[in-house]
C-alpha cells in the first residue's frame, strides 16, 4: 500500500491574479440579471487588478441561430478603459 502524504500539493495552484467571467445567453438579448452580473464581475475584477473575461459555452454553441452572436455581442455595455 503506497505511503500518503499529509503535505501533497493540492489539484489546484492559487494565484495571485483574480479571473472573473461572464457566459451571456448565446440564443436571447442580454437581460437586466445579466447585466448586473457580468458589471459586477467586471468591477471586482478592475478592483483587484485581474481580468474579467467573456466566454461562451460549448454546449450552447449547438443552439445557436445566424446572428445570435452578433445581436449578443451588439447588446453587450461597453466599459471605458481604465488608464
């Protein structure tokens, strides 16, 4: 029977850098729960110095219709830059 460490490194390495995200519905128009949640993520992330990004789901990119993306995208608020 193999030896088991109490001090083993853990599955996940912690960083310094905070990673927030925002997966928006990819088949309706960005709603106000959405909104709030994705510009909340975005000013934890401006707060921390780490990076907010936005993704999509794999399975959703099974029901997505032409143009859903672009309407998506086009709905999306659009934070000034932080200099």
């Amino acid at each position: 029977m193999p030896a088991v460490s109490l001090f083993a490194r853990p599955a996940f390495v912690m960083t310094d850098s905070v990673v927030t995200r925002f997966a928006p519905s990819p088949t309706g128009f960005l709603h106000i729960g959405g909104a709030r949640t994705a510009l909340f993520n975005w000013l934890y992330a401006r707060r921390e110095g780490g990076t907010f990004l936005l993704t999509e789901e794999e399975a959703a990119a099974l029901r997505v219709k032409a143009g859903d993306t672009v309407r998506v995208l086009a709905s999306q608020p659009r934070p000034k830059n932080a200099s």
